[in-house]
C-alpha cells in the first residue's frame, strides 16, 4: 500500500513539473516556431499609389508636357514611395521623349539657318549639341539649309554614377532627368573588390569628382563624327576623367577596349547620352 501511494506521489509530482515545464518552456517555443513559419503579412497600402496612377493616366492621355510636371510634383512629393523608382524611370523617359524629338515644349528655342551656318555653330549659339539638334530634329545628316528652322533646348547637364543603387543618373542643370541601370561595373568598382575594415566591415567608396572629356562614336570598327554617314548607326563611348570610368555599351570597338573595362549601360543609354552630353560636363563618381 506505502508503495503505491509513493508511486502516486511521484507520478503526481514529476508529472506536474513536467506540465509546468511544458506550459513553461516549451509551449511558448513551439507558438513562436508556428508564428515564424506563417508568411510575413502584406505590407499596408501605399496611401501614394494613387497620386502615382494619376501621373500615369495624364501620360496614357497623350498630355506630354502636363505628365512630365506631374511627375516632378510626386518625385518631389513623396521621396518615399514605393513606386518613386517606378516615377523617375517613367519621368526619365518623358525628359527624353520631348528632349530628343518635334514634341513642343516651353523650354524649347527655334532657330532660323542663315547663311554661312554648320551645324556646330548654331549648336553653341542653342547652347546645345550638334548631336542633340540631329535627333531632336530627325535630321538625316548634319547639313543646313538657309531658312531651315531648328529647335533645341539649352542644356546643362551633369552625372551622377552611383555604385550602391547600380545607377547612372543624369541631372539637367542639378534637376533630375533621366536614370540608366548599370549592367556591369569594371573590377576595380565591383561588390567583391570593395575594400573591408576592422571586422569585415565595408568601407565607404570615396565619392569622386570628374568631367566627361571626350565623346567617340564607332562605326564597322572605324571612329566616326556626327559629320559622317552612318552617325546615326554608331555606337559610343563617354570618357570620363575618372579611373575606369568609361561609359560603353560593347566590350570592344575598333581593336581597342575602354581602359579597365569600363561601366556598361545598355546601346540606347549610350544614344542618349552621346546626344546629351558635352565634353567638360561634370561627373560625381559615388558610393
């Protein structure tokens, strides 16, 4: 009889720190392993999205210059959208939509050819690029004729080539204007050559200041000007005073390669930029 009731005591004993130590330790552990199993929950609405969709529906209406403003203002606005990516990429597009064609805009100059004028010369009195008056005028070559009307934009355009969003933004007299993805950086900027600190810590990349020096356009292997046939079906390469800097597009041209590789962005990209930019306009290399 003694030995059953000790048997009980001790089932009754060890059974109830058993339970309390479940209720204890291991319940709450298995709850939070549940817990950490469900998928996260979705994000809260973004109260911007519909400020973004009604950008998007003047651009979809056709209303260029009324989109491009509109764009701005939600850039300007709301820096923390999700959708500010989304904003700048389409805004980028539309500075170059009006840039680079006839679309009329307030910004822009016309210009009547007189006698005696080439095209370099009414591009420094447009404040502009001979490349950028042959686009945005669907110039087939770059002869003028007298009473010809050309219309260009003045320009001051600047870079900004940043290594930790993989981007090449283009700033047009220190505004936002256009942004390009880079798709591949030279050794010397890539993620596994970024030099570590104490502890494995990346350092930060020192920023970086420079200009674009020169501009050359490759044709069947051959430099070409925009006084050339075929201009328009060149690539191009943007030199930068920076350590392998060179923006490009192809790993080669002409039997040459851009020193150390380079920073290549896409062919358009580089159309636009050659069209764009101008030597002597300044470029800020950062982290």
């Amino acid at each position: 009889m003694k030995a059953l009731i000790i048997i009980f005591l001790t089932v009754v004993i060890f059974g109830g720190a058993a339970l309390v130590g479940y209720k204890v330790f291991l319940q709450p552990q298995i709850a939070l392993k549940k817990e950490q199993a469900l998928p996260p929950p979705p994000p809260p609405p973004d109260p911007t999205l519909p400020e973004f969709n009604k950008c998007v529906a003047i651009r979809k209406g056709g209303k260029v210059i009324e989109a491009r403003d509109a764009f701005y203002g939600f850039i300007e606005r709301y820096p923390e959208s999700t959708k500010i990516e989304d904003a700048k990429n389409l805004l980028g597009e539309i500075n170059t939509d009006i840039l680079l064609s006839t679309i009329a805009a307030p910004e822009k100059e016309t210009y009547t050819v007189q006698k005696g004028d080439v095209i370099s010369r009414v591009a420094n009195r447009m404040k502009t690029t001979p490349e950028l008056i042959i686009r945005a005028n669907n110039l087939p070559r770059s002869m003028l004729y007298i009473n010809q009307k050309i219309s260009a934009t003045q320009v001051d355009f600047s870079l900004v080539i940043s290594r930790k969003r993989d981007k090449v933004t283009v700033l047009n007299k220190g505004k936002f204007f256009k942004q390009y993805a880079v798709l591949e950086w030279p050794p010397l900027y890539a993620k596994t050559a970024r030099k570590e600190g104490p502890g494995g810590k990346v350092l930060a990349m020192e920023k970086k200041m420079g200009k674009v020096t020169d501009k050359i356009s490759w044709l069947n292997g051959q430099r070409v000007t925009f006084n050339d046939k075929g201009y328009l079906s060149s690539t191009h390469w943007i030199q930068i005073n920076i350590k392998e800097c060179t923006l490009h597009s192809v790993a080669e041209e002409g039997g040459q390669k851009p020193t150390g590789g380079g920073i290549r962005l896409t062919p358009d990209a580089l159309d636009e930029l050659d069209a764009m930019l101008s030597k002597g306009d300044a470029v800020t290399l950062e982290q």
